[in-house]
C-alpha cells in the first residue's frame, strides 16, 4: 500500500521558503510518527551547522541536530526521526545518486534504529516540495498533503 505524508501548512511554507530563498543547498531532518499508511510530520530541524553547502550539496552534521531531536521525541510522544529534507537550488526535482546513497545507509545504519522505511523531502525553488519514501524494497514519490496546524501533536 502507498503511503501518504502529512505536513503541516506551517511546516510546508517554512521549507518553500528555504527552497525558494536559498543559492546553497540547506537540510535538516524530519520528526514524526507513523500510523496505519501515513508518516505524520509534526516538526523539523535545520542543521544550521552544516558543512560543505553549494548549489549541489550539503553535508549534515548530526552532532548539533540530537539534542534537539531528543528533547522534542520526549515531548512530543510518539515523534521520533522519520527522514530527512533539503532543498535542491538547481531545480533538480528527484533523489539526486548521492541523496539515494545517503538514504540506503541511514536504512542500514543502527543509529537510527531500526527503520523499516524513511523519507525525503526535496525544496525545489518555485515548484514547491516533492516527497519519496525509501525502503529496504527501493522507493517512490509519495503524496504529500498539507494539513491544518491545528492537527499537530
């Protein structure tokens, strides 16, 4: 079955506006739950210290991103890591050959736990936000709605 990701309005014009305003690539990771065939995106993180930014990449850095993602996972129970995000300036509008390489290894790395699935979300500047789901099995573009940020947990 396909799955649908849900994104709060507030979440979804933060990342177009990263998109849209940014000449260098930006990321950061995305937090939320799962249930039944939804991923249910409830915040986001920046990595505002990440390395090697250009038009065509970005390098996360995890060290400044886990206390952050910690205390909102306490907070904000279920929410946990659920996948990444970052924008792409040139206005390429699918995984990239190192974003599919760097999504397998999250899926096989034990730092993440033991993920059965992760997603990706791509800021494409004036094209808005496309959004894939990767699996041990490969992956696929996947819905993205927006919802009320009333919903948010």
């Amino acid at each position: 079955m396909k799955k649908i990701v849900e994104i709060p309005k507030e979440i979804y014009h933060i990342l177009e506006k990263t998109a849209n305003q940014s000449k260098a690539e930006k990321c950061g990771i995305l937090i939320g739950y799962h249930h039944k065939n939804k991923i249910v995106i409830t915040h986001i993180i920046e990595n505002k210290t990440a390395e090697d930014q250009s038009s065509v990449g970005v390098t996360r850095v995890m060290k400044d991103i886990w206390s952050e993602l910690n205390l909102i996972a306490r907070d904000f129970s279920p929410s946990d890591y659920i996948g990444e995000w970052h924008t792409h300036p040139s206005g390429l509008n699918i995984p990239s050959f190192i974003d599919i390489l760097s999504m397998v290894s999250i899926l096989d790395s034990q730092d993440y736990g033991y993920l059965e699935d992760v997603i990706l979300i791509i800021g494409i500047p004036k094209k808005g936000l496309k959004c894939w789901n990767f699996s041990k099995d490969g992956y696929s573009s996947v819905s993205l709605q927006n919802i009320a940020d009333d919903k948010k947990t």
